[in-house]
C-alpha cells in the first residue's frame, strides 16, 4: 500500500513535483479555469478568497500517467502498456476485500447535525460560467445501498448544493446509484446517501467507472491496495463512510420534493443536460476533518491522447470484455474523448473478424453508454497514436463497404447532438479501417521504414 488516504497521496505527488500549491484564489470561476489550464498537475487552493486558511480545494487528481500510477498502487513510472497490463489483470481476476467496520476515524473529529449543518460554510467553486450553482460534488463519492440485495454501490455523480442542508445528486439513466434511487422510489420510501468531498482517490477512481453490478466498489479498491478500507457506520443511514475521508454528509432523497438542477458543463464540452427537477437529498449529518480538503474534478471539453487515466482503464475494460466474449487476437485498445470513440487493434484470422471486434466493442460494460464511434484496425497500427488509426481510416475504409450503424443504443441526458424528445438512445457508427480479409495478401504495402530499421537507427545515430 503505497498510502492510507488523500492527504498521504498529496505528499507522494509533491516528491514527483507534480503539485502546485496556489493561495488567494477566487472559488467564482477561476479554479475551474486553472484547473483546464494546468492539466498536467494536482493544483490544491489554499486561503481561499472569503475562507480561512486550510480550508482547501484539490483538483487534477487524473490528469498524468504519473498521478494515475500511484493512485492504482502501481510504481508511479509504470508505462502505457504496462498500466493497461496490470488493469486488465485486476478486472479479469480481482482480488475483493470487503471493508472493516471502525468504531472512530479521522472523519469525525467534527460532527454537526440538525441546524448546525451549514454546507455554505465550505469553499464551494462555481466551477463553469455558465452553471446554476456551485457544486461542492465532482470528485465526490455517493453512497447508497440496494433496498432489496443489500450490496453498497460507489459512484460518482454531480452534486449541487442548494442550502445550508439542500443537495441535489443527479444521476444520468442507467447507472447503479440510480437504479437504487429507484427501488426506494418504487416502495415510496426515502433513499438513504452518504457522501462524500475528499477521500482516497482511489474510491473517486472506482466510483467514477462502470463496475460489475452487485459488486462494491469498496472490495475492489481493497484488493487493489491489499488492505481492507476502514469504514465508519454512519449513525443516520448505517451506510458505511470512509473513516479518513475528509468531509462527509448522510442524509435522505426525497421522493416528493424537487428543485431546479443545473445547467453543468459536462465532459462532452456541453451543457446538454440544462436544468431539471432533481429531488432534494436532505442533509442530517455532517462530519468533516480538521482543515478538510474538498476533492474536485471539473469536467471540460476531453483532452486529445488516449493515455488519461480513465482512458486506460475503459481500454483495459473493454480489451478483457472482448476476449471473455470469444474474440482472438486483440493487440490493443485505445479510447479517446471519454466513451464517445473507441479503437481496436486485431490480427485478422478469419472473415468478419473485424466487424464482430466492432460490434461486440460498441455493446460491452465499458462502452455501450453514450458510445459514438467503435474503429477496427490492424496490429500494424499505433491504437495510441490517433495519427496512425486516422490513416487507417483514410486508407482502408471505403465508406460504402466499410461503416455500418447500430440504432437505438444506450445514450442519456449529456449527450449534446440528441434532441430532448429523443434522449435515452443514440446510434453507433462501426468502422472496418482493417485491411479486406478477402484480399488481404494482395492489398499494396505499406511504404517506409520498418519498425526495425527505425530503431536500429534511432540507436545509431540518436
């Protein structure tokens, strides 16, 4: 275990000198604009302007292989290959390590319930100038429990703050956080949360990806760390809290009060979700560090590489995905711009290979919400190298042979170029940039040097 929690994880990236401390900065605007400035480091705001000093915000917790080395407990200069390698062996054989019930942790060292909670008493970023609000919930963690089989889910979700103990949670259609929502709504019965604003970020990473359903996220990141996490019982809900988490609230969704959520600027770039109803979770309790650190992940527009921590880890997904369903001779997967393309590199053996690559791509866990694009490539293709799949594209697709759509696929609410009546399905184009099986010996090859000769003088001469 290469640490215990946020703060142990922040001192390891200031050795790596991948963390900038900045003090006096405004939370209207300008650490989300900081933020989308100075993506390749943690940035953590101190004296805040309107806040005593160790009041803190964080952001930047993805933003290098580095950072997402160490929060996987790997050696922080693990590679590409080697980061999807050990990714795709934890999702193929994970080891699950339930928590360990606590009677005390770090958390507590403040408790306020009833007319003591005051949520604006924390630096809450406006992070986008055109949101509705601030939201104290980006790299948060949502805790909920399933009302009928009892197993707890971890997710990340949007969390607005309204009033001194108003929240809203808005969950997209789909994910588990949601469907549990619903069972308690079903039985017109409040849903009990708890979430929180700073804690280890390896829980951010976990809850933040599509996770087998009826597995916790919690048992996952303890095989990942090879320790049990220490979780607290939280007095109101008897969900379990993480015991060193820097800020935490339990409290109740409402089935039958509602209030105006949003706008956002979500990570496609857009603010396609506008405002909605979203029912109020209300807020019982509220724990909190001393100097507590709010953990903060705005979204933006996706950046251009393949090699973001969550790219990485949706490859590794969706790589296993494919070969759990049968499909040979997978030699890379790559995913750009969040879920909207994904790239698979195959050494083709039979016919149709590279369309059942495609197809089964476009559908698995990791990829079938808000998927745009699926491409096929052969293994003499860079899946991490944009420039060499869109050479691919431009030399071995013709487009009357080699794309064809999938309608009325898994979408939701984000998704900009859905009309509103139309929201909930999107369609996927499959893309064959492979070269024709049925005439593969005869296609013309490739012109300049070979991989071998590159090296060997780059070796000489560089």
């Amino acid at each position: 275990m290469l640490y215990q929690d946020l703060r142990e994880w922040l001192t390891k990236v200031e050795e790596a000198g991948e963390l900038k401390t900045l003090a006096g900065v405004d939370l209207e605007l300008e650490m989300g604009a900081i933020a989308e400035l100075f993506p390749d480091y943690a940035v953590l705001f101190d004296s805040i302007k309107g806040y005593p000093p160790g009041y803190r915000v964080v952001v930047g917790l993805l933003g290098s292989l580095r950072r997402s080395a160490l929060i996987s407990h790997l050696p922080p200069d693990t590679d590409r290959n080697g980061f999807i390698a050990a990714w795709r062996e934890r999702l193929r054989e994970p080891r699950l390590l339930p928590p360990r019930e606590v009677d005390c942790g770090a958390v507590l060292e403040n408790v306020k319930s009833g007319k003591e909670i005051d949520l604006w008493g924390f630096p809450i970023p406006k992070w986008h100038e055109w949101d509705g609000g601030r939201y104290l919930g980006t790299a948060d963690v949502a805790i909920t429990r399933d009302v009928d089989e009892g197993w707890i889910n971890l997710g990340t979700y949007r969390v607005m703050v309204h009033d001194r103990d108003i929240l809203t949670l808005y969950i997209s259609p789909g994910k588990h956080g949601r469907i549990h929502r619903e069972k308690y709504f079903a039985q017109k019965r409040p849903c009990p949360v708890a979430i929180t604003f700073g804690q280890d970020p390896l829980l951010f990473l976990l809850a933040s990806k599509q996770m087998p359903f009826g597995v916790s996220e919690y048992d996952y990141a303890g095989g990942i760390r090879g320790e049990p996490f220490e979780v607290i019982r939280g007095e109101m809900t008897g969900l379990p809290i993480p015991a060193r988490a820097e800020i935490a609230v339990e409290g109740e969704i409402l089935p039958d009060q509602k209030v105006v959520e949003g706008p956002f600027g979500e990570w496609t770039g857009y603010y396609a979700s506008g405002e909605q109803l979203e029912s109020v979770v209300r807020v019982k309790r509220l724990m909190y560090r001393k100097d507590p650190i709010i953990t903060g992940a705005p979204p933006f527009r996706q950046p251009a590489g393949a090699d973001t921590c969550n790219n990485l880890i949706r490859a590794a997904a969706i790589w296993d995905a494919l070969e759990k369903a049968g499909v040979p001779e997978i030699r890379g997967v790559a995913c750009y711009q969040g879920y909207f393309f994904t790239v698979v590199a195959i050494r083709q053996r039979y016919s149709g290979h590279a369309r059942q690559a495609a197809i089964l791509a476009s559908q698995c866990e990791n990829a079938a919400y808000m998927g745009r694009y699926v491409v096929v490539v052969d293994d003499d293709i860079d899946v991490a190298d944009f420039n060499d799949v869109l050479w691919a594209m431009c030399t071995r697709v013709d487009p009357a042979h080699s794309i064809e759509l999938i309608e009325r696929c898994w979408s939701g609410p984000l998704d900009p170029v859905i009309p509103k009546a139309e929201k909930g399905f999107n369609s996927r184009a499959i893309i064959d940039a492979c070269r024709p099986f049925e005439w593969i010996k005869d296609f013309p090859p490739v012109s300049g040097a070979s991989p071998e000769l590159k090296e060997r003088v780059k070796k000489k001469y560089l």
